[in-house]
C-alpha cells in the first residue's frame, strides 16, 4: 500500500502538469492548480469564467510562473484563478 503522483493535462483549461495521486490504489486525486478543476469522489468542474480566465493566464506564463503556481498551491491549495482575481479585487 502507498501512493503514486504524477502529472495529466487538465480537462478543462489544459494545463499540462495537472496533478494525480492514487492513495491504495483505490482512490484517486485529481487536481489542476490553475483552474481549479477536481476529482475525487465527485467532479468539480470550475466555472466558464474561470476555465476561460485559466486559459488566458497559462498563455501569458512562462515555464517559471507555471512552476511557482505549482508550489503556491501546494503551499495553501488555491487555484491561481482564485489567487489572481483576489490579487486584482
């Protein structure tokens, strides 16, 4: 028993480094740090809005702003979506 975590492209906004985990090979844990996108027991599917707000920043990021957005949610677990429109509030 353990777990396992390696990376997916996201279903909604497409970001490339998605994380996935397996817990015990039971469960699994599916989460885009950009949109916000989750799975687990239930799908979260985030709003247009937001799927459309993720897009437009991964355009504009390069490869040093994915990986920060990476570690700022594994740091506190907010999406970058949610991150930048309380940033620009």
């Amino acid at each position: 028993m353990g777990s396992h975590v390696w990376t997916d492209q996201c279903p909604c906004c497409a970001f490339e480094k998605m994380n996935v985990s397996t817990y015990d090979s039971l469960h699994f844990d599916v989460t885009c740090q950009i949109c916000g996108y989750k799975r687990w027991t239930e799908e979260r599917i985030p709003p247009r809005h937001d799927i459309y707000l993720a897009k437009q920043l991964l355009r504009n990021m390069d490869h040093s702003g994915k990986e920060r957005a990476i570690i700022q949610h594994s740091e506190d677990g907010i999406p970058l979506v949610i991150r930048s429109r309380e940033t620009s509030s």
